[in-house]
C-alpha cells in the first residue's frame, strides 16, 4: 500500500504536491509496486502448475501455445458460446488466481 503524507502548512503541502506531480504522481508508482507484489505472491511452483494443469485439462481447458495462459469454450443450450482466455497481466503468466478462477468458472457452471 501507498503511505500518506500528513502536511501541516499550506506552503509544504504545494511543495510536496508539486514534487509529487513532477514524479508522475503518485497513482503509478502505487500500482507498479503493487502489482508487482501481488503479482509474485500468486506465482505457481512447477509442481503447482503441472498439477493445476492436469487438474484443468481433464475438464477441457487447453494451454494456449503463444502466451502463458489457459483457454476453453463454452457452449450452453441457451446462450451464445462463451470463450474464456485466462492469465494474469501484470506479470505476464499464468497465476494461482487465473487457475483459482477457471475452478470457480468449472464449478458454476456445473451447478
């Protein structure tokens, strides 16, 4: 998380603010780090993903080859196809949350 700055004069608070606009504010350097730690908390262990892996392909989810991500079709008897791409943006590969969501994906729709 980002800290706060606590400012009592009028005159500091303009400083700061100026040299925090210079900067970029402080919006981008909140997320990248952020990101970036949540991120790397949710990466798969080798054993995780093959696992994950196996887990997901025996109900139809594929690997897809270009990217590091997961991919099925849905087909229902009452709405259009829907095709699922799963991988996490911010680090660029697969994650413990895309695999966490594709099980909560397979468990509604089979409920």
């Amino acid at each position: 998380m980002c800290s706060f700055l606590f400012i009592r004069s009028t005159a500091r608070l303009a400083a700061e603010l100026s040299a925090v606009h210079s900067r970029g504010g402080i919006a981008p350097l909140c997320s990248r780090s952020l990101s970036r730690m949540t991120s790397e908390a949710h990466l798969l262990s080798p054993e995780e993903r093959r696992q994950a892996l196996q887990d997901l392909q025996s109900v139809g989810w594929m690997e897809v080859s270009m990217r590091d991500a997961i991919y099925k079709e849905f087909v229902f008897k009452n709405f259009n196809q829907v095709q699922i791409t799963l991988t996490t943006h911010d680090c660029g590969q697969l994650t413990k949350k895309d695999v966490k969501l594709a099980q909560f994906i397979e468990k509604s729709v089979a409920s």
